[in-house]
C-alpha cells in the first residue's frame, strides 16, 4: 500500500469495488439488455406462404357468368379472320364458322403484360373483362367455358388470338380465370361450348359484308419514298401486283407495301418465297375489304 494523501490510504486495485448502482438505474439497464436481445433474436425458420398478389387495381367486382356485349356491327370478318395464318413456323386455318364447336382441353390466362394491348380484333385487351383468345375461331365468338374440376360455368367473348404453347386449348383473360378458379394454378381442365350469337340473328336481314381479299405484306414505311424503292425492287425481281396502301390511321402514319390479291395459302407461300430469295424477311398475310383501299 501507498500513502496518497494524508489521512488518506487506496486499497489495493484488485480489491476494489465500484459503488452499487441504485435500484432505478439497475431496473433501466436490465431493460435495455432484454430490448437489445430481442433484437438480436433470430426469426422463425418458417413463414407462411405468401398470397398471390392482385393486380394494382381492381375494378368493382364481376359478376359470374355475365354474358359480355356483342355490339351488332361486331360479326366474324374484322382483322382477326384471315383464312389462314402462320405463328413460330407453324399454320393455322381459320374456322368458316362456329356453329356446333365444342371441345375439351387446356385452358391457361393472360393478365398484366398484355393490359392495354390490341388484340387480334383491333379491341384493347382488357384483364378485367370476361373475354378469351382461341386459335381458330372466328372473331369474335361468344362461348361457354367450364371448369371440369368444378363444373363452374363463365361466358366470354373470344376476340383474341392463342395460346400458341403445345397443349393449350384457349387462353383465358385474368377476370375469366379468377371466376373458373385458377388464377393460383395457372391452368384448368375445361371445356368450350361456341354459343349462337345474338347479333348474328339481328343481322341477319342486313346487307351482306364486303368481300375479302387476301395479300401479302413485305414491308411498311413512314417514307413513301421507301416504299416507292422497295416497290421497284420487288418488281425488278419479277413480283407483280405490288401495291402501296396508305395507312392514316397508324401512328405515325405508314405506307404499307403489299403483293396481292392472293388466291390461296398456295399462292400466298408462292409470294413468300420469292420474297424470301431477296432476303427482305418474311412476308405476313392481311386481309382487306374488296374495294377499301385505292391501288398504289
């Protein structure tokens, strides 16, 4: 031991003892040590399977089985309805009509990547309405879907084109698939009854549609000196009948060079091939109303 100051002597350092801490302060402490390792504390292993979520908005609910709108000018014929046509190497022929259809099979839905999109029809694709896509039905159709799993019935209005995957029957929007039940799914085992058409029957009387004529689309431009040069190029190659239509309702608006008419899928794969030979890409196949367009 060491004299510090007079009358005045330190124990030894290992001998001494911090004062004791009064009750409050140790009740505080103990407090934040349990807070802190609360917050250290590992979370349970497991968790609940998250729900699948809803789309961003939800419009008020649909009511099931609500047959969709068929306006009387809306009858097979519109852009949807060329005889024939051709996805990822493979051809589609298009029914001539879709009195007794009825077939069983896959059906899978479409949603949000599509919202807003034009569909085969020339309609906006809309999640939220109880409409479908087939591959060869006429546009539109109106039919019955139901899930066999559950013998739940919808009506939809068919107004789009697919699925295209292998074993797909028809594509189903959001709101079809939510009423049949298998959104979480993704696919059900229905069967699709074509329906008879109310505006079909009120047309009846009317005058007949125009008739069709089927070309083939080698390129669209928003110059129309650019159409002019491919026109002259296809001509030099020995393609006749190129014509140059002006469409002012494309944004912006295109000059669209076509070889037509044609008169059958032979005819058509005749023009693709020559076009093909020029490496300019491969031709699709449009359909106009006969007398519709002036010639190029």
């Amino acid at each position: 031991m060491r004299p510090d100051r007079e009358g005045s002597r330190l124990e030894p350092e290992e001998h001494q003892h911090p004062p004791s801490a009064p009750p409050a302060a140790r009740a505080a402490l103990a407090a934040i040590l349990l807070l802190t390792l609360a917050g250290c504390a590992v979370e349970p292993a497991q968790r609940p399977a998250p729900k699948l979520p809803e789309p961003v908005h939800q419009d008020a609910e649909i009511p099931p089985g609500q047959p969709p709108s068929m306006p009387g000018a809306a009858i097979p014929g519109g852009p949807g309805n060329p005889p024939f046509y051709d996805v990822m190497g493979e051809r589609y022929h298009v029914l001539a009509d879709n009195e007794g259809y009825l077939e069983q099979g896959v059906a899978s839905w479409y949603g949000r990547e599509f919202h807003g999109r034009r569909t085969s029809n020339g309609e906006p694709y809309d999640m939220y309405a109880l409409t479908a896509a087939h591959k060869t039905l006429p546009l539109p159709t109106t039919a019955r879907v139901t899930n066999l799993a559950t013998g739940k019935s919808i009506v939809v209005r068919i107004n789009d084109r697919g699925p295209f995957k292998k074993g797909r029957l028809i594509d189903l929007s959001y709101a079809a698939a939510r009423e049949l039940g298998f959104v979480t799914a993704g696919t059900a085992m229905v069967e699709v009854q074509a329906l008879a058409d109310a505006s079909a029957t009120d047309t009846a009387g009317a005058a007949p549609p125009l008739a069709r004529a089927m070309y083939a689309q080698v390129g669209a431009f928003s110059q129309r000196q650019n159409a002019e040069d491919l026109k002259l190029r296809l001509e030099k190659q020995g393609i006749a009948n190129v014509v140059i239509r002006y469409d002012a309702g494309a944004v912006p608006p295109l000059y669209r060079v076509r070889v037509g008419p044609v008169a059958d899928a032979a005819a058509f794969d005749t023009v693709v091939a020559a076009v093909g030979r020029l490496r300019l890409g491969e031709p699709r196949l449009v359909v106009e109303a006969r007398g519709s367009q002036p010639g190029g």
